[in-house]
C-alpha cells in the first residue's frame, strides 16, 4: 500500500476531463494504495468521493505563481507522499519527491494568445519552456496523451523515450437530452466548438467559408463556445468583412452541443496544433462527418474516420469540406469509420495503464 497525490486543481477547467474521468475510474480500480486528491478551496465541497480511500484535500496555491513554486511544495512535503502525480506540467519544480507528470502537448509554448499582453507572455512562454524542461527530467515518469505528443516532448526535453508513456484518453456520449438551437432548425451548417486562439486556426476556417458560399450560398458556419475577447475580435472582423451567415453561439449546454453535433452537415477541425483532438472524436460519437487538419497528432488519433486537409491552405480545406458536403458515399464512410474510431478509445483503459505507470514507480 502506497500513499499517492494527485493534482486535481485544473478538475474543474475546460482541460479537468482528464483528471475527473481519472479519478472516476482509479477509484472504480484500486482497492489497494490511498489518494490524496488535491483540489482548489471552492472544488472541494463539489467533489464527492466514491472511495474511501480517496481523500479531498484543499490546495490554495495557484497554477503558475510564485506561491505554487513554494506554498504547495512545503504542502506536499507535509504529505509526504510515496508518490505524486501532476497531471498539468505546472508544478513545484524544486519539490524532491517521486514525480509523475502529464504533458498534453507542447502548444501553449508555441503559439501568442493576442487577448494577453505579448511581452508578459513572451516571458511567461520562456519560464514555462524551463518548467517543462525540468519537470520532464525530474519525473520518475511522463505520460503523453499520443505517440506525437511523446516524440515532440522527447525531442523538446532531451529525456529517453522509455520513460514517456502514452495513454490514450478517450471520449463520453452526451447524455444529456438534445436541446434545439431554434436559429438553425432546418438550417444546413458547419460546425466548430472550441477555443478561439490562435492555434484553433479559426481564421483560415472563415475564409474557407467563404470560399464554400460561392456553391453553397445558404450554408451556415457555427462557432459555438464562450464569447470571449478573442471571439468577440473575429466576431468583428467577420461583420467588417460583410460576411454571412457564421453564427457564434456563445456558451452552448450540453444538451445543445449534442443538438449541433447531431444536425451539422460536418464537423470541422481546423487545428494546427492538438495533444489528442476530444472535439473531433465527440463529434464522431454522435454521428457527424468530420473534416480534420492533418497536423500533430490527429491522423494518429482519428485514423481514416476523418477527411483530412492541409489546415495551412485555405482552398484545401474549403474543397474537404466540399467534398464532404457533396459526396454522400464519403459521408456515409465517415460517419461509420468514425462510430468505430471512438470504440478504439477507453477511459478505463486508460485509468488500468496509469495505475501501473504508479506501480511501477512507487
């Protein structure tokens, strides 16, 4: 029996899944060692264990912050714990103890967000290159969502390969009941739900579009997410432009997302950069075509359920999603590659290989 950390506070961002369907599924699986879930102060309450042996316990230092560097070492250190495991690359990088770390991808080091200030972020991007750096020698072990997330970290960091370990993660089905957007009821459209930085490429989407509105002049592009100030920026640049129908949803429920994978004509994927790329296989779970940049690691993880594009070429990805959106035997080929696609993908699975990456270091 073993006593192990894990760092919980991003449970309950927009990047927590990976953590929740972690916890969710240890719990489920081992009976054996203790946890000592760390969580943010306001987390805590929200978080029910379904195990006794895991424990919540309140973490007040914030990602990337002096304090993180000092307060949540001395923390740990007072927990004295056999093992922790960081599932974000931020952390204590002079805490001494047995270290997993979770690195997603390399992105957040490669591309400016233009809704922060650029030479903070220019510093901050040069610090975080150290800290994954360091962390990724620190660790006993790193886990990688895809093979091109590990072989980008090995190449970056100059650790061996046989310390990184992929684990795949996997993909739910909404369950929530499908809620309509009464603006497109009856409405042919292409959709996209996300972020809007930089790397998510919406840019060259738009202009895509506007490409498909000379042979499609009644489809719509959706852009569903948080209306952020990124958002609100394309949002004006797209009205500057006179361009038509591209709708931006704002915050969608759950239930409204289902509604919009269920009724687009496609599902698009846009990215020049990902770590796994959940969007696309969500998509697939809830019968949409999609239509994906071959960058990084979406190849690897979509296989051949998705129609690929060079997302740095604007009429190659307009003609995809033509292709798409005209061909019925490619659709209907999509459709079911991409039903099978997502059953290749276990959350289980992926919880039974990281207790053994403990095991193994413990």
């Amino acid at each position: 029996m073993a006593k192990i950390a894990i760092d919980a506070r991003e449970l309950r961002t927009s990047t927590g899944r990976y953590i929740e369907r972690l916890l969710k599924y240890l719990q489920d699986i081992d009976q054996q060692h203790d946890y000592v879930v760390l969580l943010k102060p306001q987390d805590v309450a929200g978080w029910q264990s379904t195990n006794p042996r895991f424990t919540a316990v309140a973490c007040p230092h914030q990602e990337f912050t002096f304090d993180e560097q000092l307060g949540l070492k001395k923390q740990l250190e007072r927990l004295k714990p056999d093992l922790v495991h960081f599932g974000m690359v931020q952390q204590p990088i002079w805490y001494y103890g047995r270290v997993v770390t979770t690195i997603h991808d390399l992105t957040t080091m490669r591309f400016l967000n233009p809704d922060k200030n650029t030479a903070v972020l220019k510093l901050k991007q040069q610090v975080y290159k150290q800290v994954i750096k360091r962390a990724a020698r620190k660790s006993l072990a790193v886990i990688t969502p895809s093979e091109f997330v590990k072989n980008d970290v090995v190449q970056f960091t100059g650790i061996s390969p046989d310390k990184v370990s992929v684990t795949y993660e996997a993909v739910d089905a909404i369950t929530e009941p499908a809620e309509t957007l009464t603006s497109l009821e009856n409405k042919q459209f292409i959709m996209y739900i996300g972020r809007p930085t930089p790397h998510k490429n919406l840019n060259r989407l738009i202009s895509a579009f506007e490409l498909l509105k000379a042979t499609h002049p009644h489809l719509h592009l959706v852009l569903a997410g948080k209306k952020d100030a990124n958002y609100q920026r394309i949002e004006k640049a797209v009205m500057a432009k006179g361009i038509d129908n591209v709708v931006f949803t704002d915050f969608v429920s759950e239930g409204q997302l289902r509604w919009l994978y269920e009724h687009c004509a496609a599902y698009v994927f846009p990215s020049l950069s990902e770590g796994f790329g959940l969007p696309g296989l969500e998509a697939m779970v809830h019968g949409a075509p999609v239509v994906s940049s071959n960058a990084t690691c979406l190849p690897e993880i979509y296989g051949d359920a998705a129609h690929y594009f060079d997302p740095l070429d604007v009429q190659a990805m307009s003609d995809a999603i033509n292709e798409v959106l005209t061909d019925h035997d490619l659709r209907l080929k999509l459709i079911s590659a991409g039903q099978h696609q997502v059953s290749q993908y276990s959350w289980r699975r992926m919880a039974e290989q990281t207790l053994a990456i403990y095991n193994l270091h413990i």
